[in-house]
C-alpha cells in the first residue's frame, strides 16, 4: 500500500504539469516579494532553490523547496 502510494506520488511530482504549476506559483509568489521589497525573503528562496537544486535533479522539486523555506520557516509573506 505505501509502495504503491509513493509510486503515485513520484509520478505526479515528475510530471511536467506539476513543473509548470510549480513555476506559476513561484512567479506569484516572488512577485509578492518584490512588492514587498523584501530582499531577504527574496534572497531566502533563491539560495533555497539553489541549495536543493545540488541534491536533486528534478526542478520542481527546488522550486518547492524554495517555496517552503519561505513561506514556512523565514515566515515571508504569503500569495494567499
């Protein structure tokens, strides 16, 4: 059961819909950074992304990470 429901979820994750849905959440959510002008936060995801982009060769994968990092451990502000 466990196998079969990881096997789906690398599926989805290496699939290009979740890549693409991953890039637009990023452009919100940077967008929402630069209009803040906070250059921490903006700093914070892109070392974040770059960071995990050297562990794993999936892009969306960085970009989640990224997006984690600054929503939920520095606490930046949020596109909802």
């Amino acid at each position: 059961m466990l196998k079969k429901l990881q096997k789906q979820a690398m599926s989805v994750v290496k699939s290009k819909m979740f890549y693409y849905l991953m890039v637009v959440v990023s452009v919100f959510q940077l967008y929402k950074i630069y209009l803040d002008r906070s250059t921490y936060c903006a700093a914070m995801f892109v070392l974040t992304a770059a960071i995990a982009c050297q562990f794993t060769k999936n892009k969306a994968l960085c970009l989640v990470a990224g997006l984690v990092v600054t929503n939920f451990v520095v606490g930046c502000s949020k596109i909802m």
